[in-house]
C-alpha cells in the first residue's frame, strides 16, 4: 500500500528548511521516493501506519505559520504512474507502488 504527501511552504517562511525536516521526519523511516520537488510517494504496511503520518503530517503543518498547504492522498495498492523522469526513479516507484 502507498500514498501520496506534497506540500507547499512558502519561501519567505522563517526556518523553512527545519518545517521541511520535520514533515519529511513523519515518513522518513518508512520507504519512499520523491520524484518531484515536494511530492513524495510512501509505502505503509497498514492503514494504521497511514494514519499516523497523516496526524503527524497535519501536527507539523499546524506549527507552521503564514499559507502552509498539505495533500494527501487516500491510501492506495497497486495502480500506475505515468510521466516523465529517469529510469532509476522510474524503478522506484513501481517498487513502491506495486
């Protein structure tokens, strides 16, 4: 199972680079790519592991002052990824998504 997380911090944000730490520490020891600038692709073993990165995600976000937007996916299995990009990262999210 996988979900999708992207978000925008705004630039002027005071500590931008610790926000964007702490929100990569809800997931980060669970597998993941990021194929985009903000847009990570995650496997969860369980529909309780996606929530719990999702309460963490919105915590974090709740902290962060001025226009800070979050997307996340439902949790999904299986499907397909379609685009652009290199073949390493390509190998990765079909390892990802299954």
């Amino acid at each position: 199972m996988h979900f999708i997380v992207s978000w925008d911090i705004p630039t002027a944000t005071n500590n931008r680079d610790g926000f964007e730490r702490q929100l990569i520490d809800c997931f980060n020891s669970y597998q993941h790519v990021k194929p985009l600038t903000t847009f990570y692709i995650i496997n969860v073993p369980s529909q309780t592991d996606y929530s719990n990165i999702f309460t963490n995600l919105q915590n974090v976000g709740k902290t962060i002052p001025e226009s800070f937007r979050l997307i996340v996916s439902p949790i999904m299995t299986g499907g397909r990824y379609d685009g652009l990009h290199d073949n390493e990262t390509w190998m990765l999210i079909n390892k990802i998504s299954g």
